[in-house]
C-alpha cells in the first residue's frame, strides 16, 4: 500500500529567487514522487525534472516529509482507475453488450461516487456525447471504468 504525504519542495520564481511550496507526495516501493499539484507559469513558479529528482531522493535520505497521512482504500482505487482530483475527469470505456458495440475510451467528468447493491463502487460520471450528456453509471469490471449503454 502506498503512504502518502506532504513535503517542502523548492522552486525558482520569474525573477531568479527561490520560493517553497507544500506539495503532496507518495511513497511506494521505496520510491518517492509527487502526486499532488505542482507549480507552474502560471504561479510565476519554475523547476526542472532533475531537480524535482534531487530533491526527492534528498527528502527521502533525510526523511524530510512533513507529514504522512493514512490513504483510504477509495483513494487508491481512484488514482488505480485513473481518476484525478481537482477537476474530475478520466477516460472511460464506453459500450453497449446488447448490440456488442465498443464505443472507446471518452472524457467523462465525475459526478458522484456511490456503492451498488453489492457493494461495489460505482461512478456517476456526464460523458458529452454519450446519453446527451445526461449522467450515467460506470462499473469497475476488471482493470477498468466501463459504462454500459445496454
């Protein structure tokens, strides 16, 4: 299971200076990397990959995380199936089983989370051209979010 935490990451500003932030990372498989939002132009913030690398492995040498938070099972299953926080949107595969039809991989924004009667998770989720964007429920069948227009 993966650990997640918090870290101070430094960057570069647009006048050359230094400025810290708090970013989200995790740990898994004894590597760590940054899950959560990252700076960037539009934050007048800059970095590079190497030095994004540097300071990971220099967090992780020192054991320079803020604070670790427990990850709930809900949690790992969204960010498993793709699902990212902020604006929630992730691709999913749309089909019919009654015609056997595969409509592909659409942008589905999320609506709401809920469990079926079996107490599965489903997702609430508007994909733009798929039931005139009205929502729909997608189930997690194997590997993946699938709506089924059946």
């Amino acid at each position: 299971m993966a650990k997640v935490g918090y870290m101070e990451m430094f960057f570069t500003d647009r006048d050359g200076g230094e400025k810290s932030m708090e970013v989200e990372v995790t740990m898994q498989d004894g590597k760590l990397s940054v899950t959560g939002g990252m700076p960037g132009p539009e934050d007048d913030m800059y970095w590079d990959d190497d030095d994004i690398d540097q300071q990971l492995q220099d967090a992780l040498r020192d054991s320079d995380i803020i604070s670790w938070v427990a990850e709930s099972d809900l949690t790992v299953l969204k960010k498993n199936a793709g699902i990212t926080e902020g604006p929630s949107t992730m691709k999913i595969k749309v089909i019919n089983s009654g015609y056997g039809t595969d409509m592909g991989y659409k942008d589905a924004v999320m609506v709401g989370q809920e469990l079926d009667h079996n107490m599965a998770p489903v997702l609430k989720v508007k994909i733009a051209d798929v039931n005139m964007g009205d929502p729909v429920m997608a189930q997690w069948r194997g590997s993946e979010w699938v709506v089924d227009m059946d």
